[in-house]
C-alpha cells in the first residue's frame, strides 16, 4: 500500500496493471498492489488521452472535465482569466474544471471575415502569427483583396486581419496621390518636317483602382503609351514656329485627346505641359542667327526712331529762338557760358575788337 496526496488544484487518475481504474481529487489516498497514479494540472489543456473512450466513461472524469475539438482548417484560441495563453490546433483536447476561468475561442480559417474581435497585440505573438494574415492600407492608397485568385472586396486606409487556412491571400494596393509621369526624349517631326526632341510631363491621379488593377494590365505602361502617341500627333499638325509659339496649346489638345482612353484605365489627368524642346545642333544655330539678326533690327529702329525724335525736337527750338529774340539771346549766353567754363584765362593782342564783339553779343 501507498499513500499519495492530491491538492486541489491536481486530479489524479489511478491505474492497476497499466489499465484505468478510477479517478481521485483533493485529498490522501491509498494506492494498492500493482497501482500507479498520473496526476494533472487543473491550470493545463492536455491532448486526449490514448485511452479517452474508457477513461471519459467514469461519472467522476466526465463532471471534472471539459472536452475541447479543433477541426480541420480551425484554431483555438486559449484564455486564461481574461488573458490570452495559448493555440490549439487541430485534434482534441481537454481540461479539468476548477476554481480557473478558461474561455475557448474557436475560429473558422477559411473565413473570409475580417478580424474585429481579437487585438491586434495578440494576432502579432509567435504562436497566432502564422495563421494570419494582417495588411496595412495607407490613408493615401486603396487596396484589392483576393482570395484564391478570386477578388473579395476593396480596402480603405486602415489595418486588416484575416485567418489563414488553406486559402490563399493577396493584398493589391494602389496610390491614390498626384503623381507626375515624365514623357522623355520623345524624337517628333513637325509639319515642315523639323526634328525635335520634347520632354513632356504628366500629372495624373488613380480615379478606379479596380479598373487600374483588373481591368487594364500595366495600366501606368498603357498611359505612358497613350500620352506619347495623343503628343506625336499634335506636334505633327504644327510648324516649328507654331510649336515654339504655342506650346500652352499642346499640353491642352494632349489633355483633351488623353481624356477618354484615361477614363477607360481608371486615371484622371490633372495637368499636363512641355517641360523642354531641343533643337538638332544646325536648326538651333539657325535660330540663333535669326535672333540675333532681329534684335539688330530692333536697334536700328530704335535708333532711328530716337534720331528722328532728336531732329523734330532740334527744328522746334530753332523756330522758337527764330521768333523770340531774348530766347536766342539767352541761348547765346548759355554757349558763352559753356565756353567760358573750358577757358582759364584770355589774352588779348588785336586791340579792342574783341571786346567790342563782346559787347554786341551781351547787350541788346
């Protein structure tokens, strides 16, 4: 005989010749010839015992015990007074009851749901993570979702979680921002058959992720393509000097061409322009030379226009002094004046001729 103990969070279950024989809670008890005991935590899940179909049988195991089975392609999420402690996969599974508050939580992983009940704390441990999925959407982006291929539903800015099982996930996501789109190095003949080369740009913005996503393949490859053939054909419809003149046109007849075929990608195109035109070597040379030659004759017309404005003005103040005999002796004495300013000192040899002359000028 041999006396053994049970506390009360135990339970022990007595076997004789390796056969279930009974089962024993708190208390001391006496085990007899050829008897052992297995004793388990009342704080603990166990995986079915070998021998369940006999052991749940006695009245006493099955008032002690609570059963708990995971199916295939479901989860079960332990918790212990309210906090999580562990993850059942699929089998079976048991524990004792007692003064322990255990909650099972099973859940379906072929869901298509998204996860709100759970934190997200607890979906990120090492045990949970592997059976979710958790996708983070920007405020700016939207998101596709799809299911074994399959599209599901759209996704705004937020975090999202859902169960993994033998279903597969796939996240799209999108950027909804302005965003510019360069249409470089673009080689075009003009309608007088000048070679440019345009740097042009485009500004556009996602309308329709699902059009942009699903219904187009590379629809960014497929606008840059549209773009570059609504420019070729307008810069083809243009002389070299128009296309130089008038190049605000150009980014409103591609914008008003683009505009229809953009609708049908899921992009709407909010500004476009010509960011450079470069000229071959020989033609901008060219151009050169007929600027400079036009800027001379800008001078020329300048001047002679100031030369003519001069002469007017010359002829007018002769008629004046002509008419007005104090205004020519004024204009006289304001020469006389200037003179007098360049000379230092006056010699005289001649007698009083000079002086006289003088005096006729600077008397009436």
């Amino acid at each position: 005989m041999k006396r053994v103990k049970i506390s009360s969070l135990k339970i022990g279950l007595i076997y004789k010749n390796e056969n279930f024989n009974r089962v024993t809670l708190e208390g001391n008890h006496w085990l007899g010839f050829n008897e052992t005991i297995r004793s388990y935590d009342r704080l603990k899940i166990y995986e079915t015992l070998p021998d369940m179909e006999l052991v749940s049988k006695n009245k006493v195991f099955s008032e002690n015990t609570c059963e708990i089975n995971v199916r295939e392609n479901e989860i079960a999420l332990i918790f212990v007074r309210n906090h999580f402690n562990q993850v059942l996969t699929t089998g079976s599974y048991f524990y004792f009851k007692g003064n322990t508050d255990i909650q099972v939580q099973i859940h379906d992983l072929n869901s298509t749901e998204e996860i709100t009940s759970i934190d997200t704390a607890i979906l990120r441990k090492q045990s949970v993570i592997h059976h979710v999925a958790i996708y983070k959407v920007e405020s700016y982006e939207k998101g596709l979702l799809f299911q074994n291929g399959k599209y599901i539903k759209e996704l705004s800015g937020g975090s999202f979680a859902y169960w993994l099982g033998s279903k597969s996930l796939e996240l799209l996501k999108i950027d909804l921002r302005n965003t510019q789109m360069d249409i470089s190095g673009q080689e075009l003949l003009t309608k007088d058959k000048a070679a440019v080369r345009i740097n042009f740009q485009l500004e556009y913005r996602v309308t329709d992720c699902f059009k942009a996503l699903l219904e187009n393949k590379d629809y960014l490859k497929q606008l840059y393509s549209k773009g570059q053939l609504a420019l070729r054909e307008f810069i083809g419809t243009l002389t070299l000097d128009e296309l130089l003149e008038s190049k605000e046109k150009v980014a409103t007849s591609v914008l008003g061409a683009l505009q229809p075929s953009t609708d049908a990608l899921g992009v709407s195109i909010t500004d476009a322009g010509i960011r450079d035109i470069i000229l071959p070597g020989e033609v901008r040379e060219i151009m050169n030379q007929v600027l400079i030659a036009e800027k001379r004759a800008q001078v020329n017309v300048i001047a002679r226009r100031e030369e003519t404005a001069s002469t007017r003005t010359m002829l007018n103040t002769a008629k004046l002094m002509e008419e007005n005999e104090v205004l020519m002796k004024l204009k006289e004495m304001e020469y006389i004046e200037k003179i007098a300013d360049k000379i230092g000192e006056i010699k005289l040899s001649s007698g009083s001729a000079v002086i006289d002359q003088l005096a006729k000028i600077l008397t009436k």
